[in-house]
C-alpha cells in the first residue's frame, strides 16, 4: 500500500456523522456532498488536518484527495515560512477566516472562542458538561453477569438507580424472581438469562435475544465468578480445578465481551468493566488458580481497551479488595474465614460492602467516564498497598463515612 492510500485513510477516518444525537465517529461511505460532517465543522478550530467540504466543492472520493493533495502540501508552505494557504477558511461573508489563531505582533495568539458576554468568553456553549444527570445511564442497556447475588447484584441495583434497562446473565435459577424484584423496585425492563458465561453457544444466543429485545448494549460488567474455600498450593491443584477456575472467570469475561463489542461499536459507545481481586496483583498461597484468572482478566482488560478506544468504547478492571457478600459471611459464619484478621490488615480497617464495589462500576460505565479506560481500580479499602502487615498503624478510630 502507498503512502497515497494511508493517507487517504486517514482523510476518511476522520470523516464524522451525528446521527441521534449521539456523535458517531464513522467514516463517510462515498459521494458525501456539502459539509462533510458537524463534527469535523466543531473541529475545525483545532484540528490541522480535518477540513470542510465547501458547497460545489469536491465529493466523495474527490474530496478525500483534495484532502490528500492539502495535507501533502503543508510541509512545503512551512519551509516557505508563510501563512498556509489551506490553513485559511471563508466565513460565512466570504472573507478569510483562519481556524482560530491569528497573529499579533509576529506572535502568534489564540483567538478567544465561544460566546462574548459582560462576564467574559462562554465557552461551555460548544461542549455541554453534563456529568451529573439524575439518571445518566437512561436509555442504555447494561448486561451484568453474576447479577444475581454479591457484587452483581449490588451494581445492579445501582445501574437501574442510574437509568439502565438491565439484562442478568447468572446460572442461579433464582435469577428470574430477582429479575422481577428489581423490575419493580426501580421500574425498569430487567431481561434474565439464565446461563453459563462461558457456555460461548448459549452466550450467543442470550446477546442475540438482547439484540432482538432492546437493539443494543452499551455496558457489560463481567462479574460472574467462583471461589474455592480451601487454599491449596499449586502443586496439589487438581487440573479439573484449575481448568473450571479459568473457565468462569476468564473464558466467560472474554466470551461476552466478544459478543458485546460488535454491539457496542455498531452504538459507537461501550463500558466495558471486567472484575479483578487482589490475587491479580499480589501473591498469596493456596490461591493460585483464582490468582492466574484474575490476572488473565487484567490482560483482557487492557486489549479491550486498546482495541475500543477509537470507537467510544472503554474498558477497566475493578479490584475489590474483602467485600462482605452472602458467600463470605456463610464462611465467615461457618468459621472458615477469620473476619477480624483481614478487617485489621485492611488500612481502613473494615471489610468492604459489595455496594462500595457496585458505586465504582457504576462510575466507570457513567458516559462521561470516557476518558478512564485501561485502568485498574482498587476498591480495598488500601489492602494493596500496605506494605508491612506487620507493621502497627494504630487502632481504628470513630470517623464517619457516607454509606
Ligand atoms: N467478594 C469478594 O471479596 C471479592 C473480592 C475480589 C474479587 N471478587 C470478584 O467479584 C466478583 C463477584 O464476586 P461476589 O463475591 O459477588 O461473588 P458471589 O459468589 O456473591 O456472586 C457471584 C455470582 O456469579 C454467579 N456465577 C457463578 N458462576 C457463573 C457462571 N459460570 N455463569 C454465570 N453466573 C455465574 C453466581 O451464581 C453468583 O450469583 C467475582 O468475579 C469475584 O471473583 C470478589
């Protein structure tokens, strides 16, 4: 391929729709007429490269080469040390206008943009800061897996509080009398599926049913897991063990995410929020199965979000530190976990609620968080990052905290 065709692609890249009000990042499919789109026309203050077709200018293809042709010109009028030609517009009155930059005194400054008022320039006029909706997530549709107790549960309850339809996916056969607890509590569509994550035949048919029912997907939390409750040392980890913990957690995160991501970039939007623990990043004995999956779902994690960057979608690993679920407290009841021992090694000097989890996922499926992606978030109270265990940082003193 010859560098023509690179940058031809680029030129088309950067073409934009805004279809529904939502801005589509997608590149023109031929014969575009008039101005190529709102977008580039919003950019055109900063972008160097995007440009406008002007009315009975070039379409289509030609304009992609026009755009070649331009682009291919600007280094040589740098060398002859003038004002780019390309880099000058026509305004509305047919007179020159430069994309907001102008000289003054041989500097060059930037032109104030927005609206001039008594107080000075708006410029929250071109970008809408809306991050505090009272519900942000209204009208999109949030898969959960593992919905239907702990953690998933919890994030359930609170995507449906922020505006989401839902969709459960959990091999519990409780999980459509919880469907319709959470339909009717937060009047919202809540769709069960009662399935296998890593059952990739019947996963495919539960995202089609999505598909069918609400037409998209906009958030998948790959939440669905299993923990043994003995510690055994690698060594005298039975393979079928080791092969089931990979499965659910692993197999499973990375079969839904493979059929969400076709949906979500046909939305040009996606959340993806796969759960991690502290086995994924600190070693501890006994836990080396569970440890290989969750830090395998770090790996897929960090690819999602390379991979969707450039079509809105994000991805991010939430890590939980000792969150107080159903199962923990059967242990903790039934004496096989020791509740003040991980409460004290924990800085903040508690076990975790799995809502303190949900709030996180919540954050990060938020529209407005698409700026956060490849990450992973701590939600242990500082478990990881204590040191010494050993080491006296005082006794728990009364504070107050926002439940
Ligand atoms: N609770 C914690 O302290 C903690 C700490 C770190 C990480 N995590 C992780 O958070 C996630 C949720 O944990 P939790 O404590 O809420 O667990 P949980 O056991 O309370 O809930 C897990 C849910 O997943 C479902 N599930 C299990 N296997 C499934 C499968 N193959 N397909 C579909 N659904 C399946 C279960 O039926 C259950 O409803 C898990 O991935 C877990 O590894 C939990």
């Amino acid at each position: 391929m010859g560098a023509g065709g690179g940058v031809r692609r680029r030129a088309r890249r950067r073409g934009r729709t805004v279809r529904g009000g939502l801005r589509l990042h997608r590149a023109p499919v031929g014969g575009t007429e008039g101005p190529r789109s709102r977008g580039n026309r919003r950019h055109a203050g900063r972008r160097r490269h995007v440009r406008r077709a002007r009315p009975g200018g070039p379409a289509g293809a030609d304009a992609a080469r026009t755009a070649d042709r331009r682009h291919l010109r600007v280094p040589a009028r740098r060398r002859a040390g003038g004002v780019a030609a390309d880099r000058v517009r026509r305004g509305r009155d047919g007179g020159p206008r430069d994309r907001g930059r102008h000289r003054r005194g041989g500097r060059r400054v930037r032109r104030p943009r927005g609206r001039e008022t008594a107080e000075g320039t708006v410029r929250s006029e071109r970008r809408p800061v809306v991050i505090d909706a009272p519900e942000p997530l209204a009208g999109r549709v949030a898969v959960v897996t593992g919905g239907a107790d702990g953690i998933g549960l919890a994030t359930a309850e609170r995507l449906a509080a922020a505006g989401a339809t839902l969709v459960l996916v959990d091999v519990d056969p409780a999980l459509p009398d919880i469907a319709t607890t959470l339909a009717d509590r937060h009047a919202r569509a809540v769709l069960p599926i009662t399935a296998d994550v890593a059952d990739d035949t019947a996963m495919a048919d539960g995202f089609a049913r999505v598909d069918a029912e609400f037409g998209r997907v906009d958030v998948l939390v790959n939440n669905a897991g299993i923990m043994t409750p003995h510690l055994v040392p690698v060594h005298e980890v039975a393979l079928p063990d080791f092969d089931a913990m990979l499965r659910v957690h692993l197999r499973g995160a990375f079969v839904c995410a493979r059929l969400a991501v076709p949906l979500m970039r046909r939305g040009a939007f996606g959340r993806i929020v796969n759960l991690t623990s502290v086995l994924g990043t600190l070693g501890l004995p006994g836990r080396s199965a569970y440890a290989v999956a969750k830090t395998g779902v770090i790996g897929l994690t960090r690819s999602l979000a390379v991979e969707g960057g450039r079509y809105g979608i994000t991805a991010n690993a939430v890590l939980p530190g000792w969150i107080l679920t159903g199962r923990l407290r059967a242990r903790l009841a039934a004496g096989t976990l020791d509740h003040d021992r991980y409460a004290e090694r924990t800085p903040v000097g508690r076990w975790g609620d799995p809502a303190d989890v949900a709030r996180m996922i919540t954050f990060l499926a938020l529209p407005a968080s698409g700026f956060l992606t490849g990450g992973v978030f701590p939600v242990d109270g500082g478990y990881c990052v204590r040191g010494d265990a050993d080491e006296d940082i005082g006794p728990v003193h009364d504070r107050q905290e926002v439940g």
